[in-house]
C-alpha cells in the first residue's frame, strides 16, 4: 500500500478517539452507564498521567516534578513519532503489518496529546472486568490507548512472521531448489544461446 493509505489510516484513527472522548466528556464526572453487562462499562474519568491511568510514581516524570506534565508528554510524543516515522521509511515495502502498526501508534500518541494541550489530561471512559493479582477491573482507558496497544501488537506479530519466511528462505530445502531453478535457468540460456550461433552460421555460409 501506499504510504498516505497509512497516513488517512492514522488520521481516521485519530478523529474516531477524539470523537469517543468528546462524546464521554460530555457527561458528568463519575458517569457510568453497562455496554456488556459488568464485564464492560463506559465509566468517565480524566487521567493526568500516563497510560492505562498509570499513577504519578509509576512514571519518569516523577523525576521531573517541576516540568509541566503537558511539556513532558508533548516532548515524548514528538521524540516518539520521530523514530517511528525513521523506523516506517526503513521497513521493507511488503512489510504492511509493522506499517499499519506504526500509523496507529502515531495516532494513539497524538490523540492524548490533543487530550492534554485541550483540557490538561486524558479522557478515559472504556472500563473492563479484568481479574488478576494487581486489579479487580483493568484500569480505565480510551482509543488512543488501544491503537497503541494493538500498534505494538501488530509490530510483534510482524517481526515473528518475518523471521519465519527468512528461514523458509535460507531453509536447506530453499537452498537446493534454488539451485535447481539456476540450472535449469543456465542450460535453457545456453541452449539459446547455441540455438543463435548455429542460426547465425547457417546464414553467413549457407
């Protein structure tokens, strides 16, 4: 595909979390309305860290407490982004997984980052049932965070499915047909070949 397929891709993505958020930020603080029974909720909060409503301590700004968490985010995403646009020039042309990976990623960062330059913080509204040893519920998020996640996803399952076709490549049983298409492919040249010579001699003396 075309790289501005990827880039309408990311503006799409990025226009459907900020109409998400928009819509949820309508509603009052603590608003909470059953999508999927308990399992799923739509429940409003805002987040003025970092993802997955990660708390102040958990994150290298606290290293930073006087940088304004605005500029500290905004600087990580600008950073972000400039590696994964260096990062999408390099990837291999049929390479679409890693690509289509990297737009959506771009877009989750930015939709935050639109978040944080509009109000100061993140809209999360998606709360999901999720038992385990830390939480009773997965923490709140949004859609930007979800592009991300399956952004990162998508550039895991691609660099596997890369690694298995080049060793199918290099593969023995690769090897050795190759081989044979080269020797087929040298004798039906050379037989050509011969073939033009005696066509050529046959008109010079014939």
């Amino acid at each position: 595909m075309k790289t501005y397929i990827y880039v309408i891709i990311a503006i799409i993505a990025l226009i459907l979390d900020q109409i998400t958020k928009f819509w949820a930020d309508s509603h009052q603080l603590g608003w909470s309305m059953p999508v999927i029974g308990d399992f799923l909720r739509f429940t409003l909060i805002y987040n003025e860290n970092a993802a997955f409503s990660m708390k102040p301590q958990s994150i290298p700004q606290s290293i930073l407490p006087w940088l304004s968490p605005t500029v500290f985010f905004g600087t990580l995403v600008i950073l972000a982004c400039g590696a994964a646009i260096w990062f999408f020039r390099g990837l291999h042309k049929e390479d679409y997984l890693s690509k289509l990976g990297i737009a959506l990623i771009i877009a989750g960062a930015w939709g935050n980052f639109c978040d944080r330059l509009r109000i100061g913080k993140v809209v999360d509204f998606i709360d999901v049932m999720f038992i385990d040893f830390f939480y009773e519920r997965w923490p709140t998020f949004n859609l930007a965070d979800s592009w991300v996640t399956i952004g990162i996803s998508l550039l895991f399952i691609s660099s596997v499915k890369f690694k298995q076709q080049e060793k199918l490549k290099f593969s023995p049983y690769s090897a050795d047909r190759y081989i044979k298409r080269s020797v087929q492919h040298g004798c039906k040249c050379r037989s050509k070949r011969i073939g033009r010579q005696k066509l050529r001699f046959g008109l010079k003396y014939g």
